[in-house]
C-alpha cells in the first residue's frame, strides 16, 4: 500500500453505466478479501482504553475502494503537452466507535490521529486476495485507532457544551447486495491525443490569446463497497471530458479568462473535433471582445440571466442549500465562523414548509435522469457512496421547502438517507445534487421575457440594463495557480454570496444595443435571492458541470465549480431567470504589467 | 540525503487548502507517445534554433530595459520515465510517460551584483519553477512559452533587483559579500546523442509482484513497496554566453522499502536501492532476493530489538554507513555558497589551508567518475545545471581543507565553479555534492578494525562499542542561528562487547555531534571504499549524489535518544500470519 497524497483522492462516482444481472464469472477476488478481512474485524478488533480498561470496539466499519482507468491528455495551440494513461486503485476504511446516536464520526478536532500507513492508500492493481487483505488489515487498524481516538476527543469537546444535540450521528439502512459484472474500459477507435491536437489548434487563429490548453479527463472505475451492515456493491462508472482554459490581457493590464467544457457519461459521447473547434472559437473570439471590451462599472438594476448562466447561477446559489445533513462539529469556533462564510451551511435548514422560491416554482433532484430532450446528463448513479439506492426527491413543490437532500448523517428536518450521500474518493460523503431540474408553471417566451426585462430597465430610467449570458467557472479558466489564489482572496467574506459572471453585456433600451463588458462581478446574491424572480424563460438548458470536492471548499459555493480531475458531475436543468434588482460591481482589482515583447507569430491550422 | 525518490507532485490542485508550491514536476505515465522522438544521431535538437531566435530576441529587448537583463538562459528537459511498482505481492502501478520542462534563468544587473544576491541572508524570490513545454517539436508553440516565460522571469528579477539597491546601499557587506554574484566561465558547445531507452514492462511487472510476495512471508513486514523506474532524461540548455548544450542519460533503480513496527510502537522501515546505467546490469533475482532477505532479517531483529541508552564511546560504521556519514557531516559544509552566506555557520570558511582531519584522509568530489570498481556512480553528469562541466575536486588533501564545492556563486579566493552547481527541475542551482569519494592510506582488514574496536572499548573501559551498518539520511544544521550540530540517523546498530559476546542488535538511536570534533577522532579506515547511492535534498531540490568510503573506526561518537511514534502495533496479527485462520471467528 502507498498512502495517498491529498491531491490523489480527488476522484469520484460517476454515472453508471448499464449493468446487467449475469452472475460474475470474472477472477476479481476484491470481495472475498473484503469480506474476509472484515468479518475477522468485527469479531477481534478491540482496544483497552487506559483509565478504565474498558473494551471498546467498532460499530461500523465500511470498505470502499475505487479502481480507476484515466486517460489525461493535454494539448496547446496544436501541440501535444502531456498524455497519460494510468490504472490505479484506491482504497479507503471507515470504522465508527460509539453507536449509531452518539459515534466517532463528524467531528473536525484540533489535530487528528496519524498512523504511520493510514486508513486510505494505493492498493495493488491485481484484482488478487493476498495484497488486499494485508493492506486492509493495516487500513483498518489504522481507521478504528483514528475513531477511537476522534470519539474521546469528540466526548470530551461534547462535554463541555451546555446543551448537546439530540440529532443522532448515523441514520440506519436497510443493507443492498449489486453485483455487476465487471465492465472493461472502451476508449472508442478515437485517436484522443490527435483530438486534442486539432481542437487546440483551433485557438491558433488567435495569436493574442497568450495561453490556452485544452484537455480530454477520460476515466473509466469500478467502486466496491462492503460495510459491517452487509451491504455489498461493485459497480461500474465512467465519465469524460474535455475542459479548455485560455487568457489574454487587455491593453490596461486586466487578466481576462475563458474557458469550454463539455461533459458526458461515456468517452465515445464526447463531441467531435469539428464541435469542438467551434465551440474553442466561439470562446477565443468572445474573449478577444472582452480583451478591447469596456470595463464594466458598479450597477444596481434589472439583470437577465440568460438559461446558460442561469442554470449556473441556480447550481452556484442552491448547491450548499440543498443539503440536509448535520454540519460538522468543529472543535474550535473559528472554524465554524470559516464554513459559514465560505457558505458550507445551508440556508434551508429548518425551513420546511417555508416558501424558498417562486410560487410556480418547483424544484426536484433525480439521480435516474440520463438525459433531457435529447441532451445527455451526467449526475446520475444508481446507488449512492454509503450504498443506499438513490432516489429522486421534491424539494420544493410551488416555492415551498418540501424535502432536504439526505445522507446517512441526519440533520435537524430530517433523519434518514435518500440516497444523496456522494463525495469525491476519501472524503466523508455529504448530502450533493446529482441531476437537479429547476421548472416552472408560469413561463415566458424568449421575447416576452426581453420585453419584460426591457421595461424593467426604463421603468428605472436606466441608460442600460445587464444582461449575463455564461458564468464563470475559474477552476477551469484561470490557468495559473497564483491567479486562482488571488481570486480566493478577492472574495474577502463574500464567498459565499459573490457570483462571477462571464460573458455580460450591457443592453440599452433606447436603441436595443448590446455592449460586452469585462471585469464584472454579482455580490449579496444568496439563496434568498431567488425567493422572487420576476420573470422565468421556457427555454431550459441543461448545464452540465463539476461540483468541485477539493479540502476546505467542497460543498460551499464557493467551491461550486470545479474540473475533471477534482470534481463530482452534476446537471442543472434551468431557464433564463430574470432578477429585479441584482448587484454588479465593477471591475477591481490590480492590473498585471504587459509583456515587454509583443507576441512571437502564430499560424493557423486546420484540422486533419 | 534523502535515500527514497521524492513523491512527484501532480496535477494543479487549486483550491485544496494545502497548497504545495515546491517546484510542480510531474512525470505523468505516457504509454506509447504518438509524439516524435529525436533520431540518436549527435546532431543539436531542431528545438535549438526556435530557443536561439527567442533568446536573441529577449537579449536585445531586455538587455536594454532598466534594470537590464545581462544572462539569459533557456533549459528544456525532456524526461522518458518508467514505473513499475508491487506492493505486498501484487502490482501497485505500472506507467510509461514523456514529459518536457522549460525552465527560463534570467539575471538583471551585472556579474558583480544581481538579482540573485542575498539580502539578510534571504534569497530573493525568483518567478516560480517553469512551465511545461510541449511534447511535440512544434516551434511557434515552444516559442509562445518560452516568451511568456521569460518575460515573467525578467519581471521577478527586475523587481528583485531594484529591491536589492535599495537594501544594498545601507548594509555593511562583509568579506565573503564582496565576491561577485555571478561568476564568470567561458561557454561549452557539446552535442551528445539523445538518450533512450525501450522496455518491456512486463517482466518488471512479474519481478515486482514475486519480491513483494516474498515480504508477505515475514509476519514482521508490515507493508512492503518495491519500485522499479527506468528514465532518460535529455537537456537542451542555451544561454545568453554561447553555451549550447545537450546532454542526457539514461538511469535505471530498483528500490525496495518495508515498514514494520517494534511492540513499542516505534516505526521501522528498512530500505535499499540498486543503481545501474546499463539495461544489462540490472540485478538478478539472486541479488535482489540477498538484498530482500537482508531487509527481512534486519527487520525481524529491529522489531524485537531493545532501545539502547545514550552513550558516547568507539564506533566502526561499515562503508556504506562511513559514506553517508561523510556526505553529511562534511559533504554538506564544503559546498561553496555556504561559506558565502552570513546565515550559515560557515564552519570551513576559514579553515582553508588548515587540517580538519586525520592526515590519512583525503576526500574529493569528482562527478566525472562513471564508477568505482564495478559500481554506478549516481552524481556522475557531464555537465552542472549552469552549463559548466563537472569537474573533480580535490576537497581535503591528507587532512588539509583546500576547495569546496563551486557553482557560480564564486568566493573571494574561489572566483570560478567547478562544475557543481546542481538543482532538481524547478529549482535555482546551488552548489551540491556529486560523487563525494573518501579515500584513506591507513587502511586495515575488516578483521582488523573490528580487534582494533574492542581494543579501544577496552581501553577506555566501556561496557560496549557500537558498530553501526547502516545509516538514513540525517538532517544537518549548517545555518549561522542553528547549533554547529549534526544529527544522523543510523537503522542498522549493534552493541560490540569486549567480553567476546555475540553483538547485540540495537535500536532507538541518533549519532549527534559537532562536525569538526566528530571528524578528528576517526582513528582508522577499512581497505574497501563502499558506495552509496541516493537523491540528496536540499536549496535546490533533490539531486542525485553518490558517497564512497571505507569503513570507519572512531574513538569517539555520541549517540542520544531518538524521538519514538507513540502508535501502537497492530491489534490483529498480519492476515497471512493468523493462527485462527481465513475468515475468523463469527
């Protein structure tokens, strides 16, 4: 076993693939090793506390382990950067000491166990008994000394409370044996590094696009899940994308981004070179608008948000919303006041019943979706990371709070799991949206919904009116660390209510007009927000994305966004949205230094 | 010295809090690479003239800024990795890949005073590690990064240069201050063939699986990692002096690494590493196993093994353990920028031209040498990363300091570099180690040394000796604030008793002491040089280094107590070691 560095344990489920009911006949031994193992755990595993000499033994102890397939190849301007293609696996044991009420679990404390090996490492690729159980032997140790050690802390930091919780830690289910058959990897005949290379090459044609990549994230896994409760699960998944950064500088030294992505369940899904190329041009030429375009000014008015960006916004506002889970105790109160502001609790909690949105508006999660009108979808999965079966909930019916997203770990609505317990690899899995449809009874044609934003503006007798027609997603078009990190830092205390728009322009009613503008961003835009919309499109579009599962960020809005390699797919079904009054702030910020040497020539190329 | 190959940082993690910010090169697995590999013949790379046409260009433009830009160096490193690893009897992964670097070096002011020179003893921040270059000889694409690239790297050294006049102008320089900051060396133009390799991972595959299986026997191998990689790493280096360079190399290693832990709860890890050049000198699976069965018994011994108590008395520290030992305790002192720094204790600035040890030692560093009697040397390069070729040194001279290591950070008195300014991909080079060899004319048996060992316990009316076999790589202070101290960690002890009894394995202990007290009180050597190869981390990232020498008899070595983990072993026995067998009882 090799113990896993943090950056390797961003990989998630991804959608399933078909299964089918034939028995195994494959020679994987994963199961039996894990179920070897683990009846040798449940019935051995204790350790004497000192003081008293009390035994104390695990609850709960769940197996997972992921066997990944991942293509990766990275392309520039028509050249090939990097490209690899890896088989890994990975494994991760949780043990639970206490009991289902009161356990080891969900507690963030002052510093944490660390064995020598650790409870999550790299395992053998080799399907074999032997390796497995040695390496789940000294995972599981490892896990149950690490629980033993949380639930004093958590017990100590409990007591010193005045009022504890009566929310129990872990919801009970019902145990569920799927066994697929194992899937084998297809890359389709297409020649991906090729791809890659004429879908960059695209972006050629703009010689003062400084910096541009694009890449194919193909992975194809296998997750197993064997818990002390009996449940028993091997499925299939796989996931693909392609994700394309690029930037530039205008002539006062303001950074500007762009990005592209496309998403689907299956590498042969993935649009071709042909699309692609279009779709990179589509961006370039948006970003050298941007690039000559006027800076945007600070701006309180009407704002439409056309169904790209609005189905953005809606994944962005609600995501950390919809989570009914119980957040973690936090040993310290600066960490709470941290999660809060990145906007890791929701706002939903305790408002059942409520209305949270429009009256026509209702708003429901199904991770048995695969596509919508034609248009493939990928959050959906058929049984969630703690192997409950996944199911599609209403979570609000006519702008009222009905249901909460829901793990096993209950929260103060409600207690047991729908089957939304998802997370990336190694990380405790938390209540997240898979295939989220945002619809409405009421909606307006394409041209009443312009009309009615229009008359919002001159009613407010303003020179023009802001129209966004894409988010932003930095994960994917900031292209350098540095960059990202002083993005994080611009959003001060704001995180968890400042939007990022990218493609805005300006519409002025007199004429009908439109203007590009960059450097614009939309503050105090909470879930609240969205409790009145003034007007709601029928031209959904299904905003195909990644829910970012990095440290600290995940599941805050903040995090919304992420990429490939980090992130958890999701789809956001919406229509155009239009705001009565939204805040947009102008573009700050400190400009960067223009080259010193004008750009080295660049040629176009064609495709093939 | 770091005996492991560092864990290779990965893809950008951007909002994980725990940011790693150390130089980011990967070498990402690339199976079968559409991308064109340069023919072997000694013919420059095509990619020297798209550098030469941006270097010529920057050279003009910058040279003419304020502050100007006077060097300009460009460096691609074009790496072709295998790596093949087993874990506890089965494969853990098993990778080919490709991967290009393009680092950019830019300095503004002149030779004398530069961007690169230390204020306080702090290091001016330089702009950031490089970037990726493409794989495909694509010139206008190479050249975009290398002009982004160097326009960056000209705007950190710009603003860390005016920075440095304004400090400058009101700091007292001391002496060793007043050498230039920039040496000045006349260009190389070399050309060798590209280097590569081709493999079949399978067998690899095979042998990784059987030696790991092998551990799993031992109910005191905890885990158990063997990794095979094969690399051949090419560098095109220009700078803005007429050097062009290529050079490259092809290095094969198997490492073999076991943990396990003492009833104490100590962790145990044993570690060894084979090093070759050629494909056909690669180890059999006789020598493989000796080395495994080694490793298996010294971790039977170690796990059941008492701690030992602190003492200071005789010590015979086998070749191997003498070599590390040296690179340590000298090895890291002579290097040339730390007689520069006023933060380092500068142990040996002053002491060139003086004896620092026993007048039957001489040490030099020669990175020329391919190998000592039959062994790869890993510090052998034909070039340092300042584009100077390496060049054997001649350290200490019967007992008497004559040079240090140099790069181009010359010293008053040492105004050139002699071909040891090194760094891992990313970083800026410093002055390193290469093939630090330790040679001796008082020489004894094996035999010898050991009579001579009881003999000095005996006279100085010890209950024991220690002879110590093995040694990890230690930390050694050598900063100005830090104790003058080193600290090393030796795995392999055992207890030598004057009375005759068998020697008794030992664990629990650091060597400690003062380097030029510890070096004086070496009283005899072995007559075989043993060699050491590992990646040596420092400044500049990890290098590859060797160390030679015989074995060493001390009258005097100081060992403490060493910090102990405070987990406990495992509850259940290893499941290939249950006496209640398979499944367990229900």
């Amino acid at each position: 076993m090799r113990q896993l560095s943090l950056a390797a344990i961003f990989l998630a489920v991804f959608a399933s693939t078909a299964a089918s009911s034939q028995a195994p006949t494959d020679n994987d031994q994963t199961m039996r090793a894990m179920r070897d193992e683990m009846a040798r755990s449940k019935a051995r595993l204790e350790l004497q506390i000192p003081p008293s000499g009390k035994p104390v033994r695990p609850y709960y102890i769940e197996y997972r382990l992921l066997d990944m397939d991942v293509r990766e190849v990275v392309a520039e301007y028509g050249a090939l950067v990097t490209s690899t293609h890896n088989r890994n696996r990975l494994m991760n044991v949780a043990a639970r000491v206490g009991d289902y009420k009161l356990d080891s679990s969900n507690f963030i404390s002052e510093e944490g166990f660390r064995g020598f090996i650790g409870p999550s490492g790299n395992v053998g690729i080799d399907r074999d008994y032997d390796s497995l159980r040695q390496d789940l032997w000294i995972a599981t140790d490892q896990a149950f000394k690490e629980a033993v050690e949380t639930y004093s802390r958590k017990q100590a930091y409990l007591s010193s409370l005045a009022r504890q919780s009566d929310i129990e830690d872990f919801s009970r289910v019902e145990a569920i044996q799927h066994m697929e058959p194992l899937a084998t990897s297809d890359w389709s005949n297409r020649n991906w590094e090729q791809e890659a290379r004429e879908t960059s090459a695209a972006l050629r044609v703009f010689p003062q696009i400084y910096e541009s990549r694009v890449m194919y994230y193909l992975v194809y896994t296998t997750e197993y899940l064997l818990t002390s409760e009996g449940t028993e699960v091997r499925s299939n998944h796989s996931f693909a994308a392609i994700e394309a950064g690029m930037n530039t500088l205008a002539d006062d030294g303001m950074q500007v981004n762009h990005y592209y992505s496309a998403y689907a369940p299956r590498p042969a899904d993935l649009p071709g070179v042909e699309a692609v190329r279009k779709q990179l041009n589509v961006a370039g030429s948006e970003l050298m608008g941007m690039r000559s375009a006027p800076t945007a000014s600070d701006y309180t008015g009407p704002v439409l948000f056309e169904s790209r960006a609005a189905a953005a916004l809606v994944a962005e506002a609600l995501g950390p919303s919809l989570s009914g889970a119980r957040p973690p105790l936090a040993f310290q109160a600066v960490v709470e006041q941290l999660m809060s502001s990145l906007g890791a609790r929701s706002d939903w909690s305790a408002k059942v019943g409520a209305r949270v949105l429009p009256e026509t508006v209702s708003l429901v999660d199904d991770p048995s979706a695969k596509e919508y009108k034609g248009t493939l979808l990928i959050g959906g999965y058929a049984i969630d990371q703690e192997g409950v079966p996944a199911e599609k909930v209403t979570i609000v019916a006519n702008g009222k709070l009905k249901n909460l997203l829901m793990s096993r770990r209950p929260g103060s609505d409600f207690e047991a799991s729908n089957g939304h317990g998802r997370a990336a690899f190694g990380i405790d899995a938390r209540p997240t949206m898979s295939n989220l449809f945002f619809t409405a009874s009421e909606t307006l044609s394409k041209d009443d919904l312009k009309k009615k934003f229009l008359d919002a503006c001159r009613s407010e007798k303003l020179d023009y009116c802001i129209v966004v027609r894409q988010m932003d997603n930095p994960s994917i078009s900031v292209m350098h660390q540095e960059d990202f990190t002083d993005l994080l830092a611009s959003f001060g205390g704001n995180a968890a209510t400042d939007r990022l728009p990218l493609v805005v322009y300006r519409v002025y009613p007199a004429d009908g007009h439109e203007e590009l503008v960059r450097g614009a961003r939309i503050t105090g835009f909470s879930p609240r927000s969205l409790r009145n919309i003034e007007g709601i499109g029928n031209d959904d579009y299904v905003y195909n994305y990644m829910q970012n599962q990095s440290a600290g960020i995940a599941g805050t809005a903040l995090g919304a966004f992420g990429t490939a390699q980090n992130g958890l797919p999701a789809s956001v079904v919406a229509p155009s949205l239009l705001f009565e009054e939204v805040e947009v702030r102008g573009a700050r910020g400190e400009p960067k230094r223009l080259p010193i040497l004008p750009e080295p020539p660049m040629t176009p190329k064609g495709s093939k | 010295l770091n005996q492991q190959t560092s864990a290779t940082l990965r893809r950008r993690s951007y909002l994980s809090l725990s940011i790693l910010l150390v130089a980011g090169v990967a070498f990402p697995g690339v199976p079968r690479l559409a991308a064109a590999t340069p023919d072997s013949q000694e013919k420059p790379s095509p990619l020297f003239e798209v550098m030469k046409a941006e270097l010529d260009r920057s050279m003009k433009t910058l040279g003419t800024q304020d502050p100007p830009a006077y060097f300009v160096s460009y460096t691609i490193t074009d790496t072709q990795r295998v790596t093949v690893s087993g874990s506890n009897g089965a494969l853990l992964n098993s990778d080919e890949g490709r991967n290009r670097w393009l680092e950019v070096a830019v300095r503004t002011g002149s030779y004398d005073l530069d961007n690169t020179h230390k204020v306080d003893g702090r290091q001016p921040p330089n702009g950031g590690p490089g970037t990726n270059a493409p794989l495909d000889d694509d010139a206008e694409v190479l050249r975009r990064a290398i002009w982004l690239e160097t326009d960056k790297q000209y705007r950190a050294a710009a603003e860390a240069f005016i920075k440095i006049k304004a400090g400058k102008e009101v700091k007292v320089q001391t002496e060793e201050g007043r050498a230039p900051d920039f040496s000045r060396e006349k260009p190389h133009v070399f050309t060798s063939s590209w280097a590569s390799f081709t493999l079949d991972r399978k067998p690899w595959e095979q042998r990784v699986r059987e030696y790991t299986s092998y551990f799993r026997q031992s109910a005191a191998v905890i885990n158990s990692i063997i990794t095979f990689t094969a690399q051949a790493q090419n560098t095109l280096q220009i700078n803005s002096e007429g050097s062009q360079l290529q050079f490259g190399q092809v290095r094969y290693r198997l490492e073999l690494f076991i943990q396990g832990k003492a009833a104490d709860g100590m962790d145990i890890d044993r570690y060894y590493n084979f090093d070759w050049v050629n494909a056909g000198d690669a180890p059999d699976d006789k020598a493989v196993y000796a080395a495994a069965a080694q490793l298996r018994k010294e971790m039977e011994g170690l796990v059941v093994s008492p701690l030992n108590d602190p003492m200071v008395g005789p010590a015979l520290l086998t070749g191997r353990a003498a070599a590390v030992f040296f690179h340590e305790v000298f090895g890291h002192r002579a290097e040339g920028h730390r007689q520069k720094d006023v933060n380092e204790g500068q142990t040996f600035a002053k002491k060139v031209g003086e004896p620092i040890l026993p007048s039957f030692l001489s040490i030099v560093d020669d990175p020329t040498m391919k190998k000592l009697g039959k062994q790869d040397l890993l510090g052998y390069f034909q070039f340092d990363d300042e584009s100077v070729n390496g060049e054997r040194v001649v350290l200490v001279d019967h007992g008497v300091l004559k040079s240090f290591e140099m790069s181009r950070s010359p010293l008053a008195g040492f105004p050139h570099s002699n071909g040891h300014g090194r760094r891992q991909i990313g970083a800026a080079p410093v002055s390193r180690q290469g093939n630090l060899i330790v040679e001796s004319n008082k020489t004894l048996t094996n035999a010898e040394l050991r009579a001579k060992l009881v003999e000095l316990i005996k006279q100085q009316g010890k209950p024991y000796g220690l002879l110590i076999d093995d040694i990890a790589g230690g930390f050694t202070f050598t900063g100005r604030g830090q104790p003058q101290a080193f600290q090393v960690e030796p795995l392999v002890v055992y207890k030598v008793f004057a009375d005759g009894r068998p020697d008794e394995l030992v664990r629990g202990v650091d060597i400690v002491g003062t380097p030029l007290a510890a070096l004086t009180k070496i009283v005899a050597t072995g007559d075989t040089p043993e060699v050491f190869n590992g990646y040596c981390g420092a400044e500049s990232g990890y290098v590859p280094v060797s160390a030679a020498a015989p074995a060493i008899l001390t009258s005097e070595l100081e060992v403490q107590k060493k910090q102990t983990s405070t987990d406990r072993p495992p509850i259940l026995p290893p499941p290939a070691h249950d006496a209640a067998k398979a499944g367990g009882l229900r």
